[in-house]
C-alpha cells in the first residue's frame, strides 16, 4: 500500500480493502434488496475452482429462521468462544484496550446476529462428493469479494462460521437440502460505528522469502 493517508470516502479498491473492518454493530434498519443485489454479484464474479460455479448463496430475512440459528451461534459462544477470547493475547497489530473492544463486538454481535436485517449465507453444491481442504477456495473468494462490495456500499458485514461448530444443527436450521454444505454466514446492515484502518501485524510477521522463517529483506524489520 502506498503511504497516503487512507481515504474513508473513496472507493479506490485498495482504500476499500484496508477500512473493510468486521462490523458487528449493526441496525435492524431494511436494506434496500438492490444492494444486496449488487453485493452478490461481485460475490459472482470471484475465482472459483475449475469455475465450475459450485456456489450457492441464501439471502435470508426470515426471523424465525435466524432465531433459530442464533440459538447455536450462541452456544458456541459460551461454550467455546467466550472462554478463548477471555484467555487469549491480543493478536498482532492490536493491543488490550482494542481486544477489548473487539471482544465487547463479538459478544454484541452473538446476542443480536439474528436482528442484522439481512444474511447471506455463502454454500457449495456438493452433491455426494465430500468436501476436502481445497473445498473453501470456491466460496472464500466470493465471501471476501461481497465483504468488499458492502463496504463499497456503505454497509456493515462480518465473516461468520461460528454456526459450524454446531453445524448438522445450524443447517437444519437454515433448511439446507441435502448436498449443500455452508461455510459462512455474512450478517449484513447500515452500521453503528464508522469504518476505519483495520488493525493488522506487519508484513514482515507474515512473509518470509523462499523459505519459512527467511525474512525478505525489502520488508524490513519493523
């Protein structure tokens, strides 16, 4: 990225890409389908394994199925999430009081996922094959590029796959037909807060040159 300042009102793609934060602060407020529309479209237009287009894509908006859903999302939290959060350091790029606001989101966000006007649950059609680790490299495309298409929009959206910890459960749930297994929900509304820098560690703490743990020395040490 280059050194000039980010500007939040642009939509220059990589302005875009460094201020799409998770907003979990949403507002029950409608959103207009047409947004929703062309933030699905982008998802479309994402790589894709083969391009066979194996994707599928739930726009939900029907309360009692994100209550239901909610349910789980819950339990995962309390059981598993919560917990980790409450031990865990703050990641790179972060610091305490930032964790800590982080945190204070997640557990917004977990009572109130089902208030977020609308969903987008981003699936694959698996039929009777068995997804494998290569699976996600034909849906996360598509997830990452309708993150992106929101906060172009002006819209708050997350990456959620907290249901899967209770996932047999969640899909029924969400009404799945055999075959297609989900791998995010993407919670979507006008948001409370503003967008911002997203808090990330250095390049240097992610990439090496040629070799794992052999630093690029164009990167720096910083």
């Amino acid at each position: 990225m280059s050194e000039n300042p980010i500007n939040l009102s642009s939509n220059d793609l990589f302005d875009v890409i460094h201020t799409t934060r998770a907003m979990r602060r949403l507002k029950p407020d409608p959103v207009p389908d047409e947004l929703i529309v062309k933030i699905l479209d982008a998802g479309i237009r994402a790589a894709n394994g083969g391009n066979f287009q194996t994707w599928h894509f739930v726009v939900v908006k029907d309360a009692q199925i994100k209550k239901a859903v909610q349910t789980w999302y819950k339990k995962a939290f309390d059981e598993w999430i919560g917990p980790r959060y409450s031990s865990a350091k703050p990641p790179p790029g972060s610091d305490e009081a930032k964790y800590h606001r982080q945190h204070s989101a997640v557990e917004y966000l977990t009572d109130h996922y089902h208030e977020a006007p609308v969903w987008i649950v981003a699936c694959i059609k698996h039929g009777d094959a068995q997804p494998n680790r290569s699976s996600g490299a034909s849906i996360y495309p598509a997830v990452q590029n309708m993150l992106l298409a929101a906060r172009a929009l002006g819209l708050g959206a997350s990456l959620t796959t907290r249901h899967l910890y209770f996932e047999d459960e969640s899909e029924k749930a969400l009404e799945l037909p055999p075959g297609y297994k989900s791998y995010a929900i993407l919670p979507i509304g006008y948001p409370m807060g503003n967008f911002g820098p997203v808090g990330r560690g250095s390049l240097s703490d992610f990439v090496s040159l040629d070799r794992v743990g052999q630093p690029w020395p164009v990167l720096g040490q910083d």
